[in-house]
C-alpha cells in the first residue's frame, strides 16, 4: 500500500531534524495526521491504480489527456474539501508540480542535464511509492529591494553550490518560505524566478529529507490552540507552519540533485506548463473556499435575520460572482487543456495568468465582507465550555439564539466558524498567504501581461483603423 495512513506519516516524522519554534529546538514533532487517512476515507476520488499493484495519491499522476486531467481535478477537490481549502500546501501541492516536471523530459533533459532528469524521474516514482510529504522552498529572500535580486548584499543570501565530493553537492544560503516544513519528510527547491546567466552555481534544484544535518528550520510563531474543534474549527487542527529554511553547508546527495549549475535549464523549466499544471490544483482549492465562505455568509445573515436587506444581498451577490468566475476560468482553462510536448497534459494557462493576480485581492475582499456582515457577532461567541456550564447554558439560549429560533449553540458555531476563518491569528496568516503564495500580484499581473503579448498577436487596433479608413465619413449637418 503505498498511500500512507495518519499513524504511517506520524512515525515518519520521528527523526533528528532542526526545527525552532520560539528559540527552541523542538524535540518531537507531533501532529493530527487526518489528512493521510482522508485520502483512505474517499479512495474513489483520491486514491489511484499505482501501476505495480499497490495505489497512490491521484495528485502523483502525470495526466496523459484531458480526462487524466479530469480524474485529478475530482481527487484534488475531495482533498482540498478536507480543510475547506484553508490549507494552502498540503502535499498534493508539490506531488502535482513534480509529477508535472516528470512528464516533461524535453524540458529537463535540455543543456546536458539527462542526469538531472532521470534522478528527477526516479524521485517523482519515490513519491508516489512512499507517499511523501513535501515542502518547498522556491523564493529568494531580498535583504535589500533597492538591489537588484541577484547583486550585492541580495546576492550574499543566495542559495548555492558552495563544495562537491564524489557522491554529493554542497549547498549554503537561504530561501522563503516553508509552508509545512517542519510537517514535510522532504525539502524541495526547483526553478522559479529566473536568474543571471553568467551566476550558474546558484541554478540548483533538488530535495533533501527535513532531518537533513545543517537544514534549520525557523519557524513563525505558532497559531495553533488547544481548543476543541467547536471553538476554534481551523485553529484547533489547521496550522501549517511557514519556515525560514536555512542551509548551513548542507549535503545533497548527486541522485537528488535535479539542476546543478544549469541556468539553461533553471530558466527554462518554469516556462514551459508550471502554471498550467500547478495552478488547476491551487484554483481548484480556491473555489472550495470561495463556495464555503459563499455559504458560511448567507448562513451568518440568515442567523440574524438580515437576509432581506439590500446591502447585504449585494455583498452575498459579489461573494458569489468571485466564486462563479473561479469556476468558470477553471472550467474553461481544463476544456482548452493540450499536450504541452512529451504525451503531458497541462491546463490552458491564459485563465491562470488572469487568476493568479487577481484571486488574491478576491480572497482578502471575501474576509472583508465577512467581517462587515458579521459585527460584533463575531465576538459574542460562548466557547463550547460556556454551553457545559448549568447556570450560564439557559441564560446562553435565550440571550444569544438567532433569529427563527436558531439555537444559541449553533449560532455561536457560526460565527465562531467565520471568525477563524477571517479574523483569529491562524485567519490572518491565511489571509497573508493568499496574497503571497505564488508571489506579489504586482509581480503576477506584469507576467499576465507578457504571457498575453507572447501568446497572442494585437491587431484589433489598427484593423478597427484600417475598417474606418474604407467607410465613407458621416456628414454630421
Ligand atoms: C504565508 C506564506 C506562505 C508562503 N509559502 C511559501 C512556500 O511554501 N514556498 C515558497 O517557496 N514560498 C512561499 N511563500 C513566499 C512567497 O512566495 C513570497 O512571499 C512571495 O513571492 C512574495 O515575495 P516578496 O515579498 O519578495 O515579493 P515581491 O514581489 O518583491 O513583493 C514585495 C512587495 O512589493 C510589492 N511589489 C512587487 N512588485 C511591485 C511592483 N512592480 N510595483 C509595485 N509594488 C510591487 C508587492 O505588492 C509587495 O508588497 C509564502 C509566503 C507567505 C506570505
């Protein structure tokens, strides 16, 4: 069996790595592991034929067609319903970038990297036969933004090769951010930004277990509570930790380096259907959270009986014109879905260049409107325990129910549910990492923009010019 269940993927976070949490190294590293065992509960969708009599997660698959592509879109949906779509990076995020890039040959085996491929390709089959968990590490950190990204102090950070012996590289630098890192069993970099030719010992893709010696893992406060589930619903079981990683001389081994030293290849990977594949598992998260929030907020203003007023039908109304166009890009970026090269097929890119951008700035209006249709409601929430207590429980029923008789526990639940969402401490990270996760939507529109002057030819203009020159002119008199 080669999807792993909770207790599997516990047991493989029992090693020696450096985790920091408040300037402590941590000791052992526990966490719920329900994700591993969804994937068991709703094997139909998530659960794929391995090809050696065993299964795997459907986000290893490397579609072949566009009813591949179909079959993944049900297995990444069942799983991003696991979280609501809360968690940006549970691991079907990297299996699918990586199952990609496995099917891409004719990108990886460019510039004399037909090592660098086939360890790629056999690190791609360890995934799916191991069931890994892995993070990655893709940004450069900037130290100074006047700089340019690869010159001076900037430079000074970089991640790169430093050493090499028979059997491995050495690496050394810094990169942002680990989402899951200190939960992954694996470290991954790969392409992203480009980078300068002529600085080729910072071109590196490759990936390393978490408990590799010299990977320090810093991570941010933890926003996680020890609260029941009623309480604090994201909270109690859904924080995934963001890491600063750094690499202090850190040893990877030759048959996990992917690029080494290859700016040609570095600069040439992500160019080539990355946005096409990795995005249809982040939209698809995307509208599970946009349908959630939709409901989560008609549910809200029915509770208090707000239903019929026309501020609030607006604003439920945009909700879910944000959801609806989510949808309807996905839709459309799967049905135009083509072979990228080498029998793989991608989504059409050009509705994930427009999305990319602009769903951010969609996700942090969608907490907005939450908090403006919740009020004060989204603090007048008796915790589970209040409802326990004898005395206080009566007083809670009367005091605090929602309209049409809705019980005070539920209503507490609900807004409880929107304040996690929107406006706890793990809320407000969420909400951060949906600015950022694929880089500033300032970065994201500028692409947008060169992807629509690459990909198609402008001539509306002068043909609307050249239309008018043949009319005759009207005579205004
Ligand atoms: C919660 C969270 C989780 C993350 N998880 C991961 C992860 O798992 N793996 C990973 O590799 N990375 C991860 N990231 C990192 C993420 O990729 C970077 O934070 C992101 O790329 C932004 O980096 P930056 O600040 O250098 O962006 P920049 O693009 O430099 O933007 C910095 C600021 O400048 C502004 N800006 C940028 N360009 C322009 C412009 N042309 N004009 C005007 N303003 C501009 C932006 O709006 C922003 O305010 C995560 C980030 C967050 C917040």
């Amino acid at each position: 069996m080669a999807a792993r269940t909770g207790d599997e993927y516990l047991a493989g976070l029992k090693d020696r790595r450096a985790v920091w949490v408040y300037g402590q190294a941590v000791q052992d590293l526990t966490t719920h592991a329900d994700f591993f065992d969804w994937q068991h509960i709703h094997k139909e969708q998530c659960l794929i034929d391995d090809g050696r009599g065993g299964v795997t997660n459907v986000s290893n698959l490397i579609p072949r067609s566009r009813e591949d592509l179909q079959t993944r879109h049900r297995g990444l949906e069942r799983i991003a319903r696991y979280g609501v779509g809360m968690l940006g990076r549970t691991p079907d995020y990297v299996n699918v970038t990586f199952a990609g890039f496995a099917g891409q040959p004719s990108l990886w085996q460019q510039a004399g990297n037909e090592q660098g491929h086939e360890n790629l390709v056999a690190f791609q089959q360890e995934i799916a036969a191991r069931d890994l968990s892995l993070t990655h590490t893709i940004i450069h950190p900037v130290v100074d933004k006047r700089v340019p990204d690869y010159e001076g102090v900037n430079l000074q950070l970089a991640l790169r090769k430093v050493d090499e012996t028979r059997d491995s590289i050495i690496v050394k630098g810094a990169r942002i951010l680990a989402t899951l890192g200190p939960f992954a069993d694996e470290l991954a970099v790969y392409p992203a930004h480009p980078i300068p030719e002529e600085s080729p010992d910072i071109a590196l893709s490759f990936s390393v277990p978490m408990s590799t010696p010299g990977l320090k893992v810093l991570c941010r406060d933890h926003y996680g509570v020890s609260r029941s589930v009623f309480d604090f619903p994201f909270s109690s079981r859904f924080d995934e930790q963001d890491a600063f990683i750094i690499f202090d001389n850190v040893e990877v081994p030759k048959n996990r380096v992917f690029c080494d030293s290859n700016p040609d290849v570095f600069n040439m990977v992500i160019r080539r259907g990355w946005t096409g594949n990795i995005m249809q598992q982040t939209v698809i998260r995307a509208l599970v959270k946009l349908e959630f929030a939709y409901e989560l907020a008609t549910r809200m203003v029915e509770v208090t009986g707000q239903s019929g007023r026309s501020e609030v039908t607006q604003m439920l109304g945009e909700l879910w014109s944000y959801a609806e166009l989510t949808r309807s890009a996905l839709k459309t970026a799967e049905a135009d879905a083509f072979d990228y090269g080498d029998g793989t097929w991608f989504c059409d890119e050009r509705p994930f260049y427009a999305l990319r951008p602009t769903l951010p700035g969609w996700m942090v209006r969608v907490n907005d409107i939450l908090k403006q249709l919740g009020s004060h409601n989204l603090l007048a929430i008796p915790s589970e325990a209040d409802f326990s207590d004898p005395d206080l429980a009566p007083l809670l029923d009367h005091y605090l129910r929602g309209a049409d008789e809705v019980p005070a526990r539920e209503r507490s639940r609900l807004f409880r549910t929107a304040w996690d969402f929107a406006g706890s401490a793990l809320g407000g990270r969420v909400e951060l990492y949906e600015r950022f996760y694929l880089a500033s939507a300032p970065r994201n529109y500028s692409l947008a923009h060169m992807s629509a002057q690459r990909n198609r030819e402008w001539n509306a203009v002068p043909e609307f010019w050249q239309a008018a020159d043949d009319m005759p002119a009207v005579n205004f008199k």
